[in-house]
C-alpha cells in the first residue's frame, strides 16, 4: 500500500512509513492541543512533495488561521505555496451540505488537490438534523474524497485534555485512522503527547508519545517515554 509523508517529524516512523494513501484519518485532541497545526503541517509538507492541499475552516476565518501560522511557525516556502495555490485555505459561507460538497467537488476533481483538511469535523454536525444523517453524509463525504485518491484529515474537538472518560463518536468507526493529540497533567507537569489509537493498514505504534511545538511546528519523539519512571510516582 503507498503511503505518504504526514509532514510531522517523528510520526511517520511512528505509523511504520507513513498514512496510507486515500485513507481518512480523525486527528482528534483537546483545546489547543495542536490539531490545526497538525493539519497545516500535514498539508505543508505535502506541497513541498507535489501534492496539492486544502484546508477547509469551519471554525476559524481562513485568514485568521494564515496569519497564526506565519506568526507562530517559520517554515520556508510557506508564502509560495500559498500564492502558487500549492496549499489553499478557505471557508465555506453557507450553512448548506451540498454547497459544502460542492466546493470540495470543484477542488479535488477538477484543480487536482489530493490531501483534504477539515477543521473541524465536529462542526459538520449542525448540518444536519440527527446523528445518522450526519453519520451518512461524513461516511459519503469520506468515501468520495478516497474515490478522488485524496487523502484526508478531519479533526474532532474533545473538551478534555485526555483521552479517559472520552466516548467514542459516531464519526470514528467511519475513519480509516484515529490519532489523538493530549496535554497530559502530572502534578504540576504539563505535557504534550500524541497516540495513534487505530491505522488500518499499518503496523502502527501502540504508545503515548511526547511531542514538541517548535518554531518548524510540531515534532514527534516516537522513541521517548511521555513521564519518565521517576516522575511516575
Ligand atoms: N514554539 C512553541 N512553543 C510553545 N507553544 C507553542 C509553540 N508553537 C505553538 N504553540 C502552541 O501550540 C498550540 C497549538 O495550537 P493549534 O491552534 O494548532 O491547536 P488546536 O488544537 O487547533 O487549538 P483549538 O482548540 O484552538 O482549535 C497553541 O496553543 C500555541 O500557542
Ligand atoms: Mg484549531
């Protein structure tokens, strides 16, 4: 099975070679705990390789999360790929699935985007009436952007930092991978930490993680313990 470069140092040693093309994967985390900068990086990286990349917002004003980026992270090239339409981030103005399908539609089948970004999922949501509506069309929504070869990240906000006590939402057994974003608490410790729950396809790494936010964004340490035995106790 191919596979591509999430654009995240550290993480694709983590998945054992990267996310299988076409695959849908929730990146899923607490407030802040990095999960559209997971998705820029992802999308970042992929136009440095060739392959074109949207990031839909459903949440923040697309030039509000442009702006963050360029102020939080130093990455070379950044300002091309987004005045060559490399990587392009937009919004969707109407409160209407088939607009939303619409725009997508136009961007990965006839302009040849082949990563997707939603931010965030959850938002998908008041689009519809009931929870198996909203189960159908993502599961649709998914299937369409695979029969497009794309390969895409939807995010899911959780209102806690950890993953305890979190139940499982419809949309996650209608993704091909989970990967969860934490700020894990120990004492007055805070940590950030990454884990990928599920990667269909892949001999994935089954552990909790440290990851860093640096000035070159978000890097992965797949080989270091989150909490060092001493600080366990
Ligand atoms: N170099 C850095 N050092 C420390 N913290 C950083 C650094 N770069 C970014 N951060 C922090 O990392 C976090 C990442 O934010 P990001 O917007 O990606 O998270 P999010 O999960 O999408 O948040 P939200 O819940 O608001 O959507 C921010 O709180 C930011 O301040
Ligand atoms: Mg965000």
């Amino acid at each position: 099975m191919d596979k591509i470069g999430a654009g995240i140092p550290g993480l694709d040693e983590l998945l054992g070679g990267g996310i299988p093309k076409r695959h849908n994967v929730l990146v899923c985390g607490g407030p802040g705990t990095g999960k559209t900068t997971f998705c820029m990086q992802f999308l970042y990286g992929g136009a440095k390789a060739g392959e074109k990349g949207i990031f839909i917002s459903l949440e923040e004003e697309p030039e509000s999360i442009v702006n963050n980026i360029r102020a939080t992270y130093q990455w070379p090239g950044f300002d091309e790929q987004m005045r060559n339409k490399d990587l392009v981030v937009t919004g969707v103005e109407k409160f209407n699935f088939e607009h939303f399908m619409d725009v997508i539609q136009d961007l990965v089948s006839d302009q040849g985007y082949s990563r997707v970004v939603i931010d965030s999922s959850t938002l998908l949501k008041i689009y519809f009436d009931n929870p198996l509506e909203f189960r159908k069309n993502v599961f649709n929504l998914a299937g369409f952007l695979k029969k497009f070869d794309c390969t895409s990240i939807f995010t899911a906000e959780f209102p806690h930092m950890e993953r305890k006590g979190t139940s499982f939402d419809l949309e996650h057994f209608v993704s091909d991978g989970i990967i969860f974003l934490y700020n894990l608490e120990k004492g007055n410790l805070r940590v950030r930490a990454c884990e990928i729950v599920k990667m269909r396809a892949c001999e994935h790494a089954s552990k909790v993680v440290p990851l860093k936010m640096t000035k070159q964004g978000m890097v992965v340490f797949p080989t270091e313990q989150v909490f060092s035995e001493s600080s366990m106790h």
